[in-house]
C-alpha cells in the first residue's frame, strides 16, 4: 500500500513569522510549546492533507488500476489575549474520493462524500521563567485543554453526504466494492495536556504529557456492527528538541505518542524537520515517521510535508524608552598606575556610591543631567570631576590618584645636663 501525505500550511496574513503547531497553537509539529504567544497575536491556520491507496480492479476482463483518496484540510484560528492565555478553534473537513481508470472503458467518478471529521476548541496558559538573560536560560509550565467535537454528516447539503459515504462504505460501483471506511460520528472527546519548556543558548527541550477521553462512537446507521470499534482513551506524550544555529532557522526533532489505556499499546511517531522563518514569514520541511502504530496494518510508514504559518499582532505595543547614560573607567595610581580599590560618591545626588572593582573598574548609569563623581582612596588625595549627561552618552572616565605624602622625623629627648631621656610631649 503506498502512502502518501502532503501537509500545507499558509495564511492570508504575513505580518510576523510564527511558530504554529499543526494543531494550531504555539508549538513544533504536533506537541506544544508551554510559553503561548505574545498578547495580542492573531494566527490562522490550514493544514491539507492527501492520502491515496491504489488498487487493481478487473473490468472487461483486463486488470486496470483504480485509486482510493482521502483529503483532509485542518483549518483554524488562534488568538493570545494575554502574554500568559492563548485561545483556539479548528475544524478538519474531509473528502473521499474513488478515482476510477478509464481504461479500458470510461467509467466516470462518483460523487464524493463530504464533511466535517472534528470541530475543536480550546485553551492553553503557561508562564514563562527567565534564570539568566545573558546566557540566555529559561523555562516555562503550562496547561492545554480541549474539547473535540464529531459531527454527524449532512443528509441535505453536499448532494446528501450521508449517503453518499454509506455508498462508499458498503455500495459497488461498476461491480468493485469501494470499501471506503465509513465516518464514526462521536460524542465529544476532552482532552488536557501539561506542558514543560527548557532553553539554555541556542538549544531548547519540550515535553507533553497529557491525557485523551474519547466519547462514544455512534453508528451513523448503515454501518455493520463487526466494523464498529469504540475508540479508547490516550495518554498522550511527546518529547521535542531544537537547535538555533541562527535566527533564521532551526532545527527540530519531535517524538508524539499515544497509548492506549485499554489494549496497553503504545503508537509512536517521530518528526525530524527544519524550520526556516524571516521577519514575514516562517515555514516547516519535515518527514513524519510512523514507528508503532496499532491503526495500520504495515509496521512503518512515512508523509513528507511542508508548513507555511504567520499571524498579526493585532496588539500595538507602545515601547517606553528610559533615557539613559553611562560612565565607566578605571581608577589607579598616578605613578605606578596599578590599580586601586576606591570610593565613588556623587554629591549633590541621591545617587548610591560605589566602589571600583580589585582591578580598579567601575561602570554606573543615570539619568541625563548634571553629576559630581568623587573619588577617594585610603592614603590617596581624593579627586573630583563634574559632567554634564545627555540620553545614550557613554563616557569613559579614567582616574589617577596621587598618593598622600609622608614626612618621618626620627629623634630622642633628654635633660640637657643630666643627658637623662625624658618623656616629653611633641606639639
């Protein structure tokens, strides 16, 4: 059986490049980030995907090759409406599609079924700790929760989809069974996952670990019994990893898996990718890699895709701009100039002193304006030197210190006749 699956994912909207799982949110592939998008940024998401299975088929006594397809488009909207809360809706439509050969005799398609696999909505928060801003380091926790819909299909629009799905489903067309499998309608499933961030320079960590409760399968109405299985519930984890060599890519490595609470089956995929982003715009390369999957008959299988995302701000943020000012040097002797350990004060200001380093190095800010930086030093003649600061001055200020002169008299006292030593008072 050959698979294959295109997935494809654009906006109407290229203002910023973002990071959109295909689920919508602030993530990789399929897992999430825990830190949500920045208050304000709206993103809207499509995800096609197009599968196809060939078969041979016996018609006028030769053997021709006729096509099973099957076409997904997840398609949604997310919105952050704060730096800590991000919202989401999706809805996955479908198609089936029986692409008969017209050979040796032209047989035409019949018409395909069409409807809405899931409807979702849902809501991730997550907090974001920063540990060092130079290096830089961080983590972030977080929450996701959903609610995943199955709706029936429509007996009124689409030329009936109802039935023509029970056609595909059970019907013959021109004497070959399609064996399309029919669409399961269920009550809402609820879903929650805990989310995990680690960032140490150019290199990140992610982890999922969450758990599905799927609801009853409903039997559309032509469906044999034999061919309905109610869904279990999952545990749901992924781990992912990324490395920034730069700020225009990256790249990812995600593992998603579910295990089935009630057979104990584990089904895993694995996802390595790269991700290209410009100020406008950011897309995925990627190659999905079925490892265990109790759902498919083969033990492995693969579907490359490709991922275009973006979103707005639809926020303006005002930046504040602080004006700022500094001054920085280094204090040492006038003549050997080593380096001394030394007391700033500035008078006139509420500004606290501050002492050089054991090298002699010091550096401060303040506010545009007039400042006085005394300078002393134990046995050194203080030093003192005025400036006037503008917004973004960045002044070097060296200081010698000239060293404090020492006299020593040495002598003895004594009484001018006897030559006695006397102890006697200096003034």
């Amino acid at each position: 059986m050959k698979k294959f699956g295109l997935i494809l994912l654009i906006t109407p909207i290229l203002v910023l490049g973002q990071e959109i799982s295909i689920y919508g949110n602030h993530g990789m592939f399929k897992m999430q980030y825990a830190q949500p998008h920045n208050m304000g940024m709206f993103s809207f998401h499509m995800a096609p995907q197009e599968r196809f299975e060939s078969f041979d088929v016996q018609v006028g006594g030769q053997t021709t090759t006729d096509r099973r397809h099957y076409f997904s488009l997840t398609t949604g909207l997310s919105y952050a409406i704060t730096d800590y809360f991000e919202t989401r809706f999706h809805a996955t439509p479908f198609l089936k599609w029986y692409e008969a050969n017209d050979y040796p005799e032209e047989r035409g398609d019949p018409y395909p079924p069409i409807g809405v696999k899931d409807l979702e909505i849902g809501a991730k928060g997550g907090y974001l700790f920063t540990i060092d801003e130079q290096t830089p380091m961080s983590y972030a926790l977080g929450v996701d929760g959903y609610i995943r819909f199955g709706p029936g299909l429509s007996k009124e629009f689409f030329s009936n989809a109802w039935h023509n799905d029970s056609a595909f489903y059970a019907d013959s067309f021109y004497g070959i069974a399609p064996h399309f499998p029919p669409y399961i309608p269920h009550d809402p499933d609820y879903g929650f996952t805990g989310l995990f961030d680690f960032r140490i320079g150019p290199f990140a960590t992610h982890l999922n670990l969450g758990y599905l409760s799927t609801g009853l399968d409903k039997n559309p109405g032509y469906v044999l019994y034999s061919d309905m299985h109610q869904r279990p519930d999952y545990v749901t984890n992924a781990i992912g990893l990324e490395l920034l060599p730069s700020e225009e890519i990256r790249i990812l490595f995600e593992a998603y898996g579910m295990f089935d609470v009630d057979a104990s089956q584990e089904s895993l995929w694995v996802t390595p990718g790269l991700r290209f982003g410009a100020r406008s715009v950011s897309f995925d390369l990627g190659c999905e890699l079925g490892i265990l999957n109790p759902d498919v008959n083969t033990e492995f299988w693969w579907k490359a895709f490709i991922n275009f995302s973006a979103g707005a701000d639809l926020v303006k943020k005002v930046e504040v701009h602080i004006p700022v000012a500094k001054i920085s040097g280094k204090v040492v002797d006038s003549k050997t100039e080593d380096p001394i350990v030394a007391t700033i004060t500035f008078p006139g200001s509420d500004k606290e002193p501050i002492k050089t380093t054991p090298d002699g190095y010091y550096e401060t800010t303040f506010s545009p304006g007039t400042y006085r930086l005394h300078f002393a030093a134990p046995n050194y003649r203080w030093k003192e030197r005025g400036v006037v600061l503008k917004d973004g001055d960045q002044i070097v200020m060296d200081i010698k210190l000239n060293r404090k002169l020492v006299t020593k008299i040495i002598g003895k006292v004594y009484d001018i006749d006897t030559k006695e030593p006397l102890v006697a008072q200096i003034t």
